[in-house]
C-alpha cells in the first residue's frame, strides 16, 4: 500500500489525515496528485495551490519522482515559524 498524508490546512480542508492507496505500478508524484485532485472540485482547488510541498519517506519530493506501494508520500503547505 502507499500511503498518503496531510498536514496542516491540507488536513482540515480535506477533512483526512491519510490514505491508504494499492498500486499496480510505480507512477509519479505528479500523477498521484492528478489521480487524487479528480475525487472533487475540492480535492482539486487544494492539491493544485502552487506551493503545495510534497515529500517522500521523509524526503522533500520533485513532481516526477516515482513511487510505489510501501512509500509514504506527505502533502502539506509551506511551513513558517519563529
């Protein structure tokens, strides 16, 4: 399974804190995001801020990364603070 989590705003504005995905083949990150932004107009509008940051097990993430079942993908704003 490849597991997908949000943080922050992304988190209260989908109303999910992680999902768990079974995938036949590894695909992008760009293309996770695709296949996740079709659920709703919502999931849409969320996923497609333009500082959307992405990491994977752990580790900031391009958008032609590949992953596959056993990943971890986080999804999250820009982080700030003091």
């Amino acid at each position: 399974m490849l597991t997908i989590k949000f943080f922050a705003v992304l988190r209260e504005r989908l109303a999910v804190d992680q999902l768990q995905l079974d995938i036949n083949k590894p695909i992008s990150v760009a293309k996770l995001l695709e296949q996740l932004k079709s659920r709703s107009d919502k999931w849409h509008r969320e996923l497609s801020r333009y500082d959307l940051l992405c990491a994977v097990n752990h580790e900031f993430a391009e958008p032609t990364q590949r992953v596959g079942n056993g990943d971890e993908v986080a999804l999250f704003p820009p982080v700030t603070g003091g």
